[in-house]
C-alpha cells in the first residue's frame, strides 16, 4: 500500500540532526531513499511519536514505518509501535545519534571533523571552561557540539567510513 505522497516507507527520527546524519550517510553510500520509496521524517522529538505512526502508518497514510531514536526515547517508539499494531521495527542509539558517531569516529576523527568546520579553537576554549575541563573527552565533544547538532552531524556522517557506520544507522539505511 502506497502512503505519503507516494512514498511506501517512512523512516521516522526524532529530529532535524538525525536526519541529516542519514540523509548525508545514504548520499555517501550510493542510498536514494526517494528512489526505494522511503522518506525520511523528522518528527521534533521522540514524544511525537504516536502522532506520526497514527498519521502515517496502518491506520493513517498507510506506509511501513521504521525509526531511529535514541535509548532514553525507547520507550516511547516501543508503546506507538504497539499501540498501531506494529512489530519492534526501530533501532535504538546507545546514548543518542551523537554518541554513535563519536565512538564511530573515534575523538581524534572528531577533533578533525570539528577543524574541518573551522571550530579547533571554540572547542579549546570550551575544554579549558571549569565545568569542563574534567569530562571525559568524548562527553566533552558531546557538550560542545550540542548547541549546533544538525551541522555536526551531517559532517560526523560525511567523515564517517562507510565500514563504520554504526549499527543502528546501518538497519536504517538497509530498510530503506
């Protein structure tokens, strides 16, 4: 069955950063979503979600729907999965989006991704800052990149190796 303008699948992520990790990751890899009919949706949060499986899914526009959220958001993909009458079709980030493609990069890989946007010397002045000199270094990177996610995650998935690309992102990609 056909739903959302044409579209049979709808890939459904909490946010604006989360698609543009995925959108980047498919450019790279040779993945056209609108040519396998899928659609990436950012939903403005993971506690949307009920919304966008009613609108969009079995009982709405009628498309298959898979999603991408982040571990503290499982639940809520868990209970509108459910409640539609759906199997566990979403993959979850272990912490969030940002988490996997700090450990995919690994921090020097972030680091230079992070020069790369002309940024080496706000994230120093940012690691020397009292309430952050102590954090590890990946939580450090995490903290600096927060304010800008969407920026940083489209250049993490344009660094990323495409034998790296972590697993959750790598079930959506193959979904589409």
């Amino acid at each position: 069955m056909e739903g959302l303008n044409g579209f049979d699948v709808a890939i459904l992520v909490e946010g604006e950063s989360d698609r543009a990790a995925l959108v980047t990751l498919a450019e790279r890899l040779g993945v056209d979503p609108a040519a396998r009919g899928a659609v990436i949706v950012p939903m403005g949060g993971a506690t949307n979600i009920s919304r966008f499986v009613s609108r969009l899914g079995p009982r709405g526009a009628g498309a298959r729907l898979v999603g991408l959220c982040d571990a503290g958001e499982e639940r809520h993909f868990d209970r509108a999965f459910a409640q539609a009458g759906l199997g566990r079709d979403f993959h979850v980030c272990v912490a969030d989006l940002e988490d996997e493609l700090i450990r995919a990069l690994g921090v020097a890989g972030v680091e230079r991704v992070i020069a790369g946007q002309g940024r080496e010397r706000s994230l120093w002045t940012y690691r020397r800052q009292p309430a952050h000199r102590s954090r590890p270094a990946d939580r450090q990177l995490h903290g600096f990149m927060s304010n800008e996610k969407e920026r940083y995650a489209r250049a993490m998935a344009r660094a990323l190796d495409p034998d790296r690309v972590p697993e959750p992102l790598a079930a959506i990609l193959t979904a589409m």
